[in-house]
C-alpha cells in the first residue's frame, strides 16, 4: 500500500475514536503520530512511538534514547533515557546507566535511577529490586514494603 492510502485509512478508521487518539504511522523517515483529523502530531523522526498512556506518548529517536510527547504533540521529555516505560499515576519507570528511577510528565526526575529493576506504579507503589531482594517504594522513594524478600516480577501491589 502507498503511504498516502494508509493514511486516508487510519483516518476512516480513527473517525469512531477519541479526538486524543494519536494514530501510528510509519515512513520512509521513521515512525510519527497522527491526530483523528489527519495532522502530524508526532513527526515521523522515530525509531518507536508508544500508545497514549496516561496522557503521554514515549518515543525512542534513532540514537536509541528514550523520551516522551503529550497528546497535544508537544515534545515534553527529551529523549535521554536508555528505556522509558508508559506513565501511570503520573509517572514513568526509566533506565539509565544500569539503574531504575522514576520521571515525572515534565521529566523531572523524582526517584533518582538506583534500582537494579522498578515496575510502574500501581496503586501509588512501584515494585523494586536492589541487590538481589525486593519490595516497594512510594512516589517519594520511601521504601514502604522493606526491600527483603524473594524477587518476583510479577508482582503488584493491588
């Protein structure tokens, strides 16, 4: 199919969808976002976009970096992260140099990268490693399930 005909198709099929629904597409260039009215949001500059996940798109540039637009296409977080995961609860889980933390929309970060592994948060807790054991921290890197025991990724604090 020519570029111009998938276009014309996301935008027949995004007419049912909500007027934040940012649709993928890709080019030569490299992979961008369109609104529901068929404008670049997102300019197809990257390697990778993500789904809209608490208002935040994350975007990996052809440098490998990670980084993240809001629904309206602003560039929020440049990209410089080695991973970036969806927001929720306001915040994204990141990997820098080895090491989890934890970003807010603006990328500020709020828990400095010094985990071995973080999941995203889950009813205000996020899931941590460090050196072997695991537990829970809060929004403010307070750690409130002590980091003690057997790790097991799959869980969440529900």
């Amino acid at each position: 199919y020519s570029p111009s005909f998938l276009i014309v198709r996301l935008i027949k099929v995004s007419r049912q969808l909500s007027p934040n629904i940012l649709m993928l597409f890709k080019t030569e260039n490299g992979r961008g976002r369109l609104n529901v009215k068929g404008d670049t949001i997102i300019q197809p500059n990257y390697l990778s976009t993500g789904n809209l996940s608490d208002g935040m798109h994350i975007v990996q540039a052809k440098n490998k970096k990670w980084g993240a637009y809001d629904e309206k296409g602003n560039l929020v977080i440049e990209p410089q992260f080695d991973d970036l995961w969806h927001f929720y609860e306001g915040v994204a889980n990141f990997r820098l140099k080895g090491k989890y933390g934890f970003a807010n929309k603006k990328g500020e970060t709020i828990i400095n990268p010094k985990f071995d592994y973080a999941s995203q948060f889950n009813n205000g807790l996020a899931y941590v490693e460090l050196e072997g054991k695991a537990g829970f921290i809060d929004k403010n890197g307070n750690i409130v399930i002590p980091i003690i025991y057997e790790p097991y990724r799959m869980t969440r604090f529900e």
